[in-house]
C-alpha cells in the first residue's frame, strides 16, 4: 500500500470516529452496548486460545526462556518504526527519538532484534504507543467497547487504530520474502508474548468466573491509565540521547 492510500485511511479513520465526540479527561464505565455478539466473540477466542495455547494440566501456564523472549524480542523489534511514527503523529519527540535508536541498535547490535542490548546495556526501554493512542491525543473518543476476533478486548476508537497501524507501519512496504518474514516474525512474536505471560491470561480465562466481564475490565483499566500517564512523555527535553546510562 502506497503511502497517499495509508494517508487517505487514516483521513477516513479519524472521520469516521469524529461522531464519538471529544474524549474526555478520565473515561469512566463501562459502555458495551454490543454485549452480546461481543460474548460471542469472546467464547471464539477463548476457544482459539484453548486449543492453540492453554497449558495442558500439570505443565507450567508461563515460558520465559532465552528462546521464547529472543522471538519476543524480533517481533516487538519490528514495530517500533510504527510506534516511533505515531509518538511523531502525537507531537511527542522524546519517545519517538527514543524508539528510533532502540530500533537501530537491536535491529544492528542485536542481530534483527533477537536481543535486547537497547534495553539492556543503554538503557532504552520500549515506549510503547499505537495509533489508538494518537486518535486520543486528537480528542477522539474511545467509543464503545468491543472484542476483536483473534485480537481481544479493544474499543471503537483502538479497534480503528489497530487498522490503521498495520496499514501505515513504514515495513509495511516490503516486498516478497521480506514481506514473508516479517509477518511471521510479528506473529511468532505475539505467539511468545501469549506464552510470557501466560499465568496472568489463563488465570483470567480460565480462572474467572467470568472470563469476559473479568477481561474487559482489565482492559479498560489498563488502557485507560496507560493513556493517563502518557503527559509526561511530550517534552524532549526529558530525555537526552547523549547522556550516559552508567551515571
């Protein structure tokens, strides 16, 4: 996909929610006026990640090994040129900046990012952020929720940013084999980080009363303070490329 028709999705996203109206500063509630196909989905997934990935009785729900987190590792590699384009979209420069050598060192030092020497050794976590995030810092709503096929839990407005993100990712432009392995590389990614955390979702799934009240709270906890916190990140000048992680 060219970048003018990855421009023009993104035009039509940001229309399309402008009927939610402007956020507001601390979400509160619950709003799941689709309840009931959203259980529907909800018991799809569940069912996927049963057969898939549930742990079999008696074996452990968590793998954290050197394996697991180096294909971990790759797959989150590859969606920082992503992040680093929407933390520029938010007017947030320190993230984006920040990300930006995080992907040249893995992608380079640590060998297409299956280690982690950014984090490790320079100190430059993943600022994580999405295209969700970017339509809540231009004031559009999180809208209703809704759960996703395959991808889980989300609202109206991240449901629209996650389209928008596979759509505008920059290695989105690849070609061929490239294109191949990347995709591969994003999927066994995600498939390590359902593993990693294994403990937290099988308890939430499997544990629960109700897995998908219990989900969707969790979600929108989570996203709602992720969101809350993010203020801090809008001046570069909180963090400096130069500055030596050892002081």
């Amino acid at each position: 996909m060219g970048v003018g028709r990855r421009v023009a999705l993104t035009v039509v996203a940001v229309a399309g929610l402008a009927g939610c109206g402007v956020q507001d500063p601390q979400p509160t509630g619950i709003h799941d006026p689709y309840e009931g196909v959203n259980r529907g989905v909800h018991a799809f997934n569940k069912g996927f990640d049963t057969v898939v990935f549930k742990a079999p009785p008696g074996k452990p729900r968590t793998i954290d090994n050197a394996f697991v987190r180096s294909v971990s590792n790759a797959g989150s590699n590859l969606g920082l040129p992503g992040k680093v384009v929407n933390s520029i979209l938010q007017g947030r420069p320190a993230p984006a900046m920040m990300n930006t050598f995080r992907f040249l060192v893995n992608t380079t030092v640590g060998i297409g990012g299956l280690f982690d020497p950014a984090g490790t050794a320079m100190n430059l976590p993943e600022q994580d952020t999405d295209f969700g995030e970017t339509l809540a810092v231009w004031g559009v709503h999180e809208g209703d929720y809704v759960e996703l096929p395959l991808f889980g839990p989300s609202t109206a407005r991240d449901a629209v940013g996650r389209v928008v993100d596979i759509a505008m990712n920059p290695l989105g432009g690849l070609q061929g084999t490239a294109a191949t392995a990347a995709t591969a590389t994003r999927i066994a990614g995600k498939a390590a980080d359902r593993k990693i955390h294994g403990d937290v979702i099988e308890s939430v799934l499997y544990d629960s009363a109700d897995s998908y009240s219990q989900s969707r709270l969790m979600y929108l906890q989570n996203r709602r303070y992720h969101l809350a916190g993010q203020e801090t990140k809008n001046d570069a000048n909180t963090w400096d490329p130069y500055t030596d992680p050892a002081q």
